[in-house]
C-alpha cells in the first residue's frame, strides 16, 4: 500500500515537473499576440494611401464638447464636412449678414487635426436662407446669388480643399429641379456658381453633390449637366455621390457603373455623405428628399432595443462590399465621407420618418466601432496582403 502511494506521488511529482517546463517553454516561445504585433489601424490609417476617410460633424462636434467623440473624430478620419452650419440659412441669415463663427471654427478644428476640410454648400434650394426668396425681381436676385457665392469663397479662401458648389440640383429624372435658383436665372445659375467660385478660390476643388446618382436617369442627367459646364471652359472638379443607402439598393453595380460613367468625365469622384439604413424603406423610397416624411409605427421603427446580430451582420457585409467597389475604383476616388461620426447622431434617426432609431454609420450610439467598421478595416488588410502577394 505504503509502495503504490509512493509510485502515485513519483508518478504525480514527474507529471507535475513535466507540466512546468511545458508551461515555461511555451511561454518564452510564444509569439506575441495580433493585437501586440500590429496595433488597430484607424479608417484614415487604413486608407491612407486611398482616398480621405471624412465625417459630416455638427456643432457640438466642431466645439469638441465631448472628449471621447473628439478623440474619436482626430483618430478615425482625416476629412470633415459641416453637417449642416455652411448653409445658407445659418451661415448667411440675413442678406447682409454673416455668421461665420462656428464655420470658423469648424476650419481651425480641420486644421488642428490637418484634415482636408470641405465647404458644404454654396447653392442649395433646401435650408436657403428666407430673404432670397424675398427678391422679386430676378436681376436683383443673380446679383444677391454672385455676391452670396463670392462673399463665402472669399471666406474661406486658401482654407478649403473642396466646396459642393451646387447641390441637389437634379429630378430624379434627370432633368433640372425647378428650384427658386432655375425659375429666378435660368439653366446658367449652374456654370454661374461654378465660375464664380473658381474665380475667388481658384485652389479649392469644386463638385457638383447630388442623392441617387447611382439611378441610371439621374445619373445621365448629372453628365449631361456637368459636360455642359466643362464644354464652356469652366471648371468642375469633381461629382459627389452622397450615398444615403439602403441594405439592398442600390446595387453594387449600379454603385460600380456611376463611379465609371462619372470619372469619364474626367473629374474626380467622392463619395460624400455615406450611410446605410437598416430599417424599412416606407414605399421603397430612395435617397434624401427632405420634405418627405411619414407616419411613426412600430412595424416602421423595429430596432428599438438593439439591432439583431442578424442586420448587424448584414450591415458589415455590405459595408464590406461597398467598399470592396471604392479599393477597386480608388484611382477614381478623391474622398469618401460618412455622414456622421455614430447611430445616435445621424439625420436617418428623423428621416424618412420622425423618431425612430437607426443604425447606417460604423460607431455605435456608445462610440463603439461596430461589426461593419471591422468588415471594413479587415477587407483594407486583405486587400493590402495580396497587393503584396502579386
Ligand atoms: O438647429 C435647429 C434647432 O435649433 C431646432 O430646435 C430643431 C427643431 O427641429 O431644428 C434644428 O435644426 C435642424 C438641423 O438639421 C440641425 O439639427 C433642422 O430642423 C433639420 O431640418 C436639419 O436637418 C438637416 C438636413 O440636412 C436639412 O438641412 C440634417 O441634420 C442634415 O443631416 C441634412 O443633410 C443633408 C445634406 O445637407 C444634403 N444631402 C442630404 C442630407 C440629408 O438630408
């Protein structure tokens, strides 16, 4: 008995012994972790070599009031867009009046982090301040438009990289909207602005932005327009695709084919204000038509609680395949903005429908990034490993 205890403690002493050193040997020839080999790579780290990563911020953004999204916004993107304080209405309330405070202060934060800060908007139908529609006569009202165009590219003269000179100016048809700028000048307003803007701030690149320019009519529309601008020796720079998206629409190729047909063009194309709804489209409507809204109903607003891991990972897969079409198109490609840093800030929490709660950006309503920031950041590395492999 004594004999068998002793063999059971040998054995359990050997055992033991054997274990230890294992440990120790793994331990020193272990690699270091991924995370401890490669640290995270930002968005704007990922795609440095691509295009900018941009975010449209809004006031409490640009005055940095909270920490945690200011440190966010330097680390993650290296591109910014005023979400809504260059607009006419807020920027240029009163005909002689300017409210260049917080767009001030917008550029300096672009200049703090040294990102590429973009003018949005010089001309838009929508947010237009009320006292050009209190111009009854249309010479009066080109005169105002000039001096409105002018005064803000002067502005800002020297500290943008781009301006969405016009925006929005387009039926889903194709053909032009009948907005207070067309009925009061005609078709010219559009090489107008154009010409004006160049002529202050001849370094800024200057787009015309515009929704749904992925739909095939639109899309013709938007060519037609800008070809006819560049055929009277005037400067466009760039088209702006805004990207309001949905899960399934519009599809990768339609996606594919726009960038194509724009860049043939011979100007630049950005991607610049991308988000990605989750939640049911109210008769499969498309795009950022704002005077459009509808009736709240639990069937309408699903998601109250969390978004299901099922749409979370639908969501990064098509983020992942958006993206995918960017890498392979990035010659093509000056800048792909976000609109908006997080679920919580963004404008499809009220549209098309007031009060609901969406999920279409890459950091969560807690400023974490979710699944579709990680599809993104893992197809870059891919992409990047068979580069090196070819
Ligand atoms: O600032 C006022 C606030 O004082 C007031 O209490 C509150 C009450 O509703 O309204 C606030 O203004 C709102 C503003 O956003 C700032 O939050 C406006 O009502 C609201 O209409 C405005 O919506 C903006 C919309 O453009 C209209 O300008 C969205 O935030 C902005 O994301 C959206 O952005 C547009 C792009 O400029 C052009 N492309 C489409 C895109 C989405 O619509």
């Amino acid at each position: 008995m004594k004999n068998r205890k002793n063999m059971a403690n040998q054995f359990i002493n050997k055992f033991t012994l054997m274990a230890i050193i294992c440990l120790v040997f793994f331990a020193c020839s272990e690699k270091p972790s991924r995370k401890e080999q490669e640290p995270n790579l930002s968005l704007k780290e990922a795609f440095k070599d691509e295009f900018y990563i941009g975010s449209a911020i809004n006031r409490f953004q640009i005055e940095e009031t909270d920490s945690v999204m200011a440190s966010l916004l330097g680390r993650e993107f290296n591109s910014i867009t005023a979400e809504n304080i260059m607009k006419s209405m807020i920027i240029h309330p009163q005909r002689d009046t300017f409210n260049f405070e917080l767009a001030d202060k917008f550029v300096a934060l672009g200049e703090k982090y040294d990102m590429f800060v973009h003018g949005h908007t010089l001309i838009w139908h929508s947010q237009l301040s009320p006292w050009f529609s209190s111009i009854e006569d249309s010479l009066e009202f080109a005169t105002a438009t000039e001096k409105h165009v002018k005064d803000l590219a002067q502005h800002f003269k020297g500290k943008l990289g781009s301006w969405d000179v016009v925006n929005e100016a387009l039926n889903e048809d194709g053909t032009l909207r009948n907005s207070i700028f067309l009925k009061k000048m005609g078709e010219n307003y559009l090489a107008s602005a154009f010409k004006w803007t160049a002529e202050v701030d001849p370094s800024a690149d200057l787009y015309y932005n515009d929704y749904n320019m992925t739909n095939p009519e639109k899309r013709q529309g938007a060519i037609r327009m800008v070809k006819k601008i560049i055929d009277q020796g005037i400067k466009v720079d760039g088209i702006g695709m805004q990207g309001h998206w949905h899960l399934n629409s519009p599809t990768l190729e339609e996606i594919e084919q726009s960038i194509l047909d724009y860049s043939e063009l011979g100007v630049k194309v950005a991607i610049t204000e991308l988000d990605v709804s989750v939640l049911p489209n109210p008769w499969d409507l498309e795009g950022a038509e704002i005077s459009q809204n509808f009736e709240n109903s639990e069937e309408m607003n699903p998601y109250t609680e969390g978004l299901p891991d099922s749409i979370q990972v639908k969501l990064a897969n098509r983020y992942k395949d958006i993206f995918a079409i960017f890498l392979k198109h990035q010659d093509k490609i000056s800048r792909v903005t976000f609109w908006g840093v997080s679920d919580g800030q963004s404008w499809l929490n009220g549209f098309p429908i007031r009060g609901r709660t969406n999920y279409p950006l890459l950091f969560d309503r807690s400023l974490r990034p979710k699944a579709a920031y990680d599809s993104i950041i893992a197809l870059k590395k891919r992409f990047d490993i068979k580069n090196q492999t070819n």
